[in-house]
C-alpha cells in the first residue's frame, strides 16, 4: 500500500549562512569562483565545480585586512554547504605571494593599543582557522608564492598543499613583535620534527618549497618558470640532493656568489601557473572518485589532530595576543609599517633589552628610544 499521506517537500533548503555581500573584485577583498571539475582529459563533469577562494590584495602580499577575514569565513561556510562543491582551492592573486599574514598596516593604524578591539579581532581570525579546518570538503592550498606568517597559519590549517616552486615558508612573530599563536605552534609540530618546528618558528627565516617538501610540510612542488618553452625550477636553490660537510642541502639556498646570476635568469622567463593548475585539478579529480562520505571522514580524522591543539590553545591565545597590542606588537607592527620611512623595518634590539635590563617603564620614552626615526 502506497503511503501517500507520507510527503516530503522536495525543494532543496539553501544553508548558505552568509550573503555573497563579503565577495568582491576589487582589492583588497575575496573572491569566490566556481569552477568545472575536469577528468584527466580536461573535459568537465556536468553539474560538479571545485570552490576557488582567492586572497585579493597582491598590493600587499595578500595581507588579509579584517573584512578579508570576514570574506575568508563566507567563502569557506559557502563551500561547505553546498552540495555541488567536490573540493575548496584556497589561494591568492599574483605570483608574488600567497599571504604574509595579517595586515600589518591596519594592526599599526589601528589595533595596536587597543587589546579588546584587537581581541574582537582575533576572534574572527579563529573563526578563520577553525572555518577550515571544519569544512565538509577537502581543502587544497594552491601557493602562487610566499606563505609566511598568518599566512603560513591559515596555509597549514588546508589538507593538502600543492605550491610555486619559488615559494617561500616560515614565520615572522618574535622578529615583529608577536608569536605565531594563530596555528603554527599548534601545526608545525605535526608536520616537522620537534627541533625544525622550534628552530622554523622562532629563527624567523624563510626555508624553500623544495626544502619544506623535503621535510613533510608540502604534497607536491612544481616549477612556475618557463624559458623558450621549458620548465626551470628555482635557480635560487638547490634542488640536487648530495651531502655537504655531513650536511644534506636539498632546497638550501645557493651560495651568494650564484645569486646575481640566478636572478638574471629568472628575469628572462615567465612566471606560468600551467603546471600549479594541473596538479590542483588532478587533485580535485582524485577527490571526485571516491566516497564523499568517507572521503571527508577519513579527512576528519586526520584533521582532529591538528585540531586538539588548536582547540586546547585558540582561546588563551586570543587573550594574549590581544594583550600584546599593548607591548611589543605595539613597537613591532609600527616599525615594520614604518620601514618605508625610516629603511628600517624592525626595532633596535639591543636597545630594548638593555632598557628591559635597566627596568625601564615601557611608555613612549621607551618607544622613541627603540623605533628607528625617518630618514
């Protein structure tokens, strides 16, 4: 027996939970693009689209200012929702970077000295983060170029990373006046071990895609330069694997001497993204063969390692990065927003910590002492 009287409203609910109001061409902003998803002949599956969220201020090194973190949270809430969506790319405009993190000039401007705005803030940044890591599709970072900072934070909260050979990672914090509190404490002991997590966060120094590859960050790296039609990777690194004094240089930077002749080269090629885009898409391909249920519990998993810390960690984090907007974020983002002025974009180091020594009081005496006056 039919049971007629059981009916179900076939019309499909939209759990978009934002308008497409966060979205937007003209920088600085986020985009948000559908596209096809394409088999490995490149022909497209009908009615299938991977969700493209772009950072849109290459003025800036994509520097996400707080409505670009808004964008960020709409685009990935967006994408989760909707049925259609096999996977997110998550990636920037230009070649020059993919995100340096958050935008140094708004922090100067504004936040700095002002902790609860700053707090406010912060809370939209972990709503960022925790956006990606509880998206119901997979995520793909696509690195058109540098990732460092709150950048490299919100690159390793993504599943997988396919990057630019000419790439660059690392942190930033404790040279500018913060801590990378925003995941990469919580991330890079599970992608690195223990000793290059510590050193790569608090060194401060920029480590290649070939050499991140090498040590488990990355999925794969492949070269964006092209001359006469081939493909050149990245003359400013080495990307032979031999043995130096005991020492494996994979993806180490090239002897100073190279660099000026490295440069040379790279300015007679073109910056092509043929071969990013080619892994993107077979990643996404690979994705839409298998069980999607299973496919983003499996990726769940994985996540909720990541996860634990991050969780344990976000909230005393926000709290105290929004206190530092008083103290060394104070000095650090102003020198570095400054830098155009004065050629310097950090404080006198040794100063500040002999004024520390002395037990100065940190007010504006102390801060006139430490900045770097205009040229």
């Amino acid at each position: 027996m039919a049971l007629e009287w059981l009916r179900r409203d076939n019309e499909l609910k939209d759990h978009q939970l934002f308008d497409n109001s966060h979205f937007g061409k003209e920088a600085p902003t986020v985009m948000y693009e559908e596209r096809p998803v394409v088999d490995d002949k490149g022909q497209a599956a009908a009615g299938l689209y991977s969700a493209w969220i772009w950072l849109n201020n290459p003025a800036q090194y994509n520097s996400y200012t707080t409505e670009m973190v808004k964008g960020v949270i709409a685009g990935f809430q967006r994408a989760s929702s909707d049925r259609k969506i096999v996977a997110v790319v998550f990636t920037a405009v230009g070649d020059k970077a993919f995100c340096t993190g958050g935008n140094t000039a708004e922090y100067a401007a504004y936040y700095a000295k002002r902790p609860n705005e700053y707090g406010e803030y912060m809370d939209l940044f972990n709503t960022m983060v925790d956006g990606i890591l509880n998206c119901k599709k997979p995520v793909i970072c696509r690195v058109n170029g540098m990732r460092v900072g709150g950048g490299q934070e919100i690159g390793m909260a993504t599943d997988i990373t396919i990057s630019s050979d000419l790439a660059i990672y690392g942190q930033a914090g404790p040279k500018h006046g913060s801590a990378p509190d925003g995941g990469s404490t919580d991330f890079l002991p599970w992608f690195l071990s223990m000793e290059d997590a510590m050193y790569n966060c608090i060194s401060c120094e920029p480590w290649s895609a070939y050499k991140m590859k090498s040590k488990g960050l990355l999925t794969k790296v492949v070269p964006v330069l092209k001359k006469d039609g081939k493909w050149l990777k990245n003359p400013l690194v080495r990307t032979d694997t031999f043995v130096d004094d005991g020492e494996i240089v994979y993806g180490e930077s090239i002897g100073k001497e190279d660099v000026a002749k490295a440069k040379e080269l790279m300015a007679q090629c073109a910056t092509d993204f043929e071969l990013l885009d080619k892994e993107v898409n077979a990643m996404v391909w690979k994705f839409t063969n298998l069980f999607p249920g299973c496919l983003i519990k499996s990726i769940d998993g994985i996540r909720a390692k990541k996860k634990f810390f991050w969780d344990q960690m976000k909230l005393a984090n926000r709290h105290w990065l929004a206190a530092n907007m008083n103290h060394e974020a104070y000095l650090g983002f102003n020198a570095f927003d400054a830098k155009k002025a004065t050629g310097r974009d950090v404080i006198d180091f040794v100063k500040y910590r002999q004024l520390v020594a002395e037990g100065q009081v940190f007010d504006d005496k102390f801060a006139e002492q430490v900045l770097a006056k205009p040229k």
